[in-house]
C-alpha cells in the first residue's frame, strides 16, 4: 500500500482524541512529532482519568489518576508541544460511553481548537486474533465519540446550540487519522522523528515499566509498516478527507 491517493498533510492545527493518557503516544506520537517538527500545534483531548491502569493492589485512583495527567503534559513536550495543550475530560477510566454529553464536550473542544487534522482511535476494531489483542471498550467509545464529534455535530450551528451561543462557532475537520491496527491506507514516514516517539513513551512511568523493551518493541512495529511503505520507521492510519 501507498498514499498515492492522497496529498501529503502538512496541516497548521492537530487534535488527537483518545480514551486514556499514553493511548496516542504509542499510536501516533511519531506522526505528532513530525507534525510538530513542521510548525504545526499539536493539541491532545484525553476524555478518561486513567484511574484503572495499574495492576498494583495498592495503587490510589486519585494519585494514580494525578500521575498519569503529569505524565501525559510531560510526554507531550517531549514530541516538542506544550504542555497546556492537553484537555483532560475526567469521564471515569473503564466506563466510558457512547453519550451525548460526551459528544458535547469533544464538540467544545473542537470549535476551540480548529485542526485541520483530527487523530483518533478506529472504533470498529472490536479484536485481533493475530495480535490476541481484544480492543478495551474506552477506545472504542472515543473513538465513536470522535468521529460524530468531527462529522456532522462540530460542523453544523445547530448542533448543541448552548455552545453556539455561548461563541464556539462550528468547525468542519479536513481529515481524520484512525488508528487502525491491520488496515490502512496511509503511512507516514516517522524515521527522523521516532526518537521523540520513544521519548514520550519513556514519560509515562506509571505503564511503561520496562522502558528499554518497549522501545524495542516500537522500533519494531514501526519498521514492519515501514517495510510495507518504503520508509525506515512508520506509523499507519485509514485516512478520511471528509467531503
């Protein structure tokens, strides 16, 4: 597969929407990062508190909950963004839903961010037996949420009104990046910039406790789609440049 059905994206504004802090750093941090490296701002929407993700018995929610918010802004320096470019929804980790409240509030965020780029999580994949990997139900809602945030709620004013009154005028998304784990049309190169991935994977502590054998486990994942696109290193998405 190659991307010669589409321009090469170079857009000024990003917004990645995922369900917990570390979910975009290894999806897609070596694509933020090179969008970054272009000029573009890069702006991150965590909707859950990753209260759950430890399997210490010990472990707080609340600290954990803090920690991971922390680790999250830090790695996101690491890709060369700000830190305050990170909105956290606090919706509780492990139960996120499908509603329209949540829809509301990644609209919000949208019509005050404008990217021209939207990065989420494909929410149609439910499992990989190749992988033995079950898709956690808190990405498959953000992802949901995502796409009917992007299309049609965020573009049309009379979408949640409240918020149009209150100034956040509509935004139409150029093109979303799903995340999708075995079918994609479309790579991007991340061999300069797969160093800044590993950075901000190395940034979230609290999951990554063995740093060194998850940057090999990056690197190759990451040199398998470049094998397939001609590229070293590369990350891969369905792209959809919305009409």
């Amino acid at each position: 597969m190659d991307n010669k059905q589409f321009d090469e994206l170079t857009p000024k504004i990003v917004l990645g929407i995922a369900a917990h802090p570390d979910d975009l750093d290894f999806s897609s941090s070596g694509t933020m990062a090179k969008f970054a490296s272009q000029g573009a701002e890069i702006h991150y929407l965590i909707m859950t508190d990753g209260s759950q993700g430890s399997s210490d018995y010990n472990a707080s929610p609340l600290e954990l909950a803090k920690t991971r918010e922390a680790e999250q802004r830090s790695a996101l320096k690491a890709l060369g963004s700000k830190e305050e470019n990170v909105t956290f929804l606090g919706y509780p980790d492990g139960a996120l839903q499908i509603t329209m409240d949540a829809k509301k509030d990644v609209v919000k965020v949208i019509r005050t961010v404008r990217p021209d780029v939207v990065v989420t999580m494909d929410p149609s994949v439910l499992y990989s037996p190749l992988r033995g990997f079950i898709n956690h139900p808190d990405h498959r809602a953000a992802g949901q949420i995502a796409l009917d945030a992007v299309f049609p709620l965020a573009r049309d004013h009379m979408a949640f009104p409240q918020l149009f009154s209150e100034g956040y005028l509509p935004h139409k998304v150029k093109t979303v990046l799903l995340t999708n784990f075995e079918q994609h049309n479309y790579f991007v190169d991340i061999s300069d910039t797969i160093d800044k991935k590993v950075a901000a994977l190395r940034e979230h502590v609290s999951q990554v406790p063995d740093l060194d054998g998850v940057e090999k486990m990056i690197k190759q994942w990451s040199s398998v789609l470049g094998e397939k696109s001609g590229y070293k290193y590369a990350e891969a998405f369905m792209r959809i440049d919305v009409n």
